[in-house]
C-alpha cells in the first residue's frame, strides 16, 4: 500500500500553525484542530493515539479529498496546540461538540485511532445527537480487559499514576530524541520487526509524518499523555450501553501494542460493535491500511451495499 502525501500536506506537517483552529471551551482553555480533505464533504472527527497530534490524520488527507470527507482532527488538552488541562475521559463529549459547533457541523462519523479509542466511544455515548458512527482502528482497550497488556504500556500507567513528574521527564527526553534522530525511533515504537519481513518497510514520507505527529504532541507540553496513562489505567466511566449508533472495530491481527485478545473480549461489552480483522498488520500498518477504508465507506455515503462488496472483497480483512 501506498500513501500519498503532497507536498502541500508535507509543509502542513512540518510544525506549521498557519492552519490551526482554536475554540474555546472555558477560561482560558483552547482545543486546536485542522481541517484536512474536502472542506464541503462528509465530516469526520479524528482522534489521534497517546501520544499524539493533528498532524497524524495528515496521512489521510488525500484519501479524505477523493471521497469527499472533511476531516476534523483534533487535538485533546495537553497536545500540540491545546491547552493542558486534566481532561477526563468523559469530559471528551464536550470537547468534540465545541469542534463541531466551531466548524458548523452538526453531526459527524468518528474514527479513533490506538489511545483516542475511549474518547470516542465517550463521546458516541454521551452525545449521541452529534455522532453517526464511530470507527476505532489499533483501539486501546480497558484495563480489566484481556490478559495480555504489553509490558510498556503497564509501566507508562504505573508511573502516570505513581510517579507523573518522573513521567514527563521521560517523555520530555523521548521528544528531544526523536526530534534529532531518524524517523525510525518513531515508528519502531508501532511496528513489529515480524510484520515487516512480510509486509515491507514503512515509507519515508509516511514515517516523517509519523515523527512530526510524536514531536508535535510534546512540542508545548507532556501533561497530556500523562494525564491520559493515568486515565486509562483505571475505569473508563463509560456505559457502553449507552452508545447506540454502529461501532466497528479495526485491528490487525500482529499488533503488539494492543493485542487482538482483549479487543475480541472488550467487542463484546460494546452492544453494537462489530470487528474487522486486518491480516498481518501490527499497530501502525493497521491505521495505514484501514483509515483509507472507512473514510470511502463515508463518502459513499456511510456504509452503502458498494462499499460493503468491497470490504468483502478485500483479502486483507475479514469479520470477526
């Protein structure tokens, strides 16, 4: 697979805040987005991983204009642009609805990528007015589910939860480190080394986007990523049952930073929820080839019997 990224994109990705909306959402407090693909489409909000920024959904920005989606990509309290605050995860709701009121959307699809998973499906539950799907791809999980949480991500919640100055300083020297070396640093972090033998190497020009999105989260501040460990390492506060528009899961079956077990596991706490299963794709190789997906199923109008042929088609994916 290949993704394009112009190069009008690629200055965009390049810590440019010439494109960069703020809302406000109380005293003193801005979230910043970016709109990417055709500014009269479908609209989409995208949550970027933890860590993360806007310039993530820069990867799909061609994707979004050739199915006519508007993509709205967000970045949450303590990333990028966004003022740190601690956010909570049910507080999320309130954060996508001043985008879509800022952009003059009334509804919008959702996709979720790795960490954005549980602010998503909050906001499908809490707001369901303003959401008419949601699409969560390399998702994280709750922590009660699965038995199989990779050994990094129980240290980062550890130290969110115990040691939150010690974290930050951590991610301060990850930061620096990725900003001077090869984009490599970056993506080894997603990728599996068994996915690659079989799949191939990551593309130059999708790994530099992928090491401005990881610079770009903690370019002002770590307080958000810490904030979201220590989120997500306990209960989520959210009622699954809630949430009734469609959920659609999209996972690939290498993915090492959240293995498929306890997405399996967790499908089944969400009524709606289906799972699509992306053969031979770790965490990063699963967004690549799945976002491009679910935005043609947007712009053929949400999911219509021709997109449906194609997901069926496709040999890579299958229903789980």
């Amino acid at each position: 697979m290949v993704t394009r990224i112009p190069e009008s994109v690629r200055e965009r990705t390049n810590r440019d805040d010439s494109h960069v909306e703020t809302v406000s959402v109380g005293d003193d407090r801005q979230v910043a987005y970016t709109e990417y693909g055709c500014s009269e489409g479908t609209p989409v909000v995208f949550f970027h991983g933890t860590p993360g920024s806007r310039l993530v959904a820069a990867l799909f920005d061609t994707a979004a204009t050739e199915h006519g989606v508007r993509l709205l990509a967000f970045e949450r309290p303590g990333y990028g642009n966004s003022t740190p605050w601690d956010c909570s995860i049910r507080d999320a709701g309130a954060l996508v609805r001043a985008v879509l009121d800022d952009a003059g959307v009334e509804s919008a699809g959702l996709v979720a990528f790795s960490g954005g998973a549980p602010y998503a499906l909050s906001t499908a539950a809490t707001h369901p007015e303003r959401v008419s799907r949601v699409d969560v791809v390399a998702g994280a999980t709750p922590p009660e589910v699965g038995s199989e949480t990779p050994a990094p991500l129980r240290v980062l919640r550890g130290l969110a939860t115990t040691a939150p100055s010690i974290l930050r300083g951590l991610f301060r020297g990850q930061a620096w480190l990725a900003d001077r070396l090869d984009p490599s640093f970056v993506v080894s972090q997603y990728t599996t080394s068994e996915t690659a033998e079989t799949a191939g190497p990551i593309s130059d020009a999708v790994a530099a986007v992928v090491k401005e999105d990881f610079v770009e989260a903690f370019r002002a501040s770590r307080r958000g990523a810490v904030t979201e460990f220590r989120a997500t390492a306990t209960d989520w506060d959210i009622d699954f049952d809630d949430i009734e528009t469609e959920v659609c899961f999209w996972h690939g079956d290498d993915d090492a930073n959240v293995p498929i077990a306890g997405v399996r596991e967790f499908r089944e706490r969400v009524p709606t929820a289906q799972l699509t299963v992306v053969d031979d794709a770790d965490h990063l190789r699963t967004l690549l080839q799945s976002v491009p997906e679910v935005l043609a199923t947007y712009g053929d109008g949400g999911g219509d019997g021709e997109s449906d042929r194609r997901r069926s088609e496709a040999s890579v994916h299958r229903t789980d």
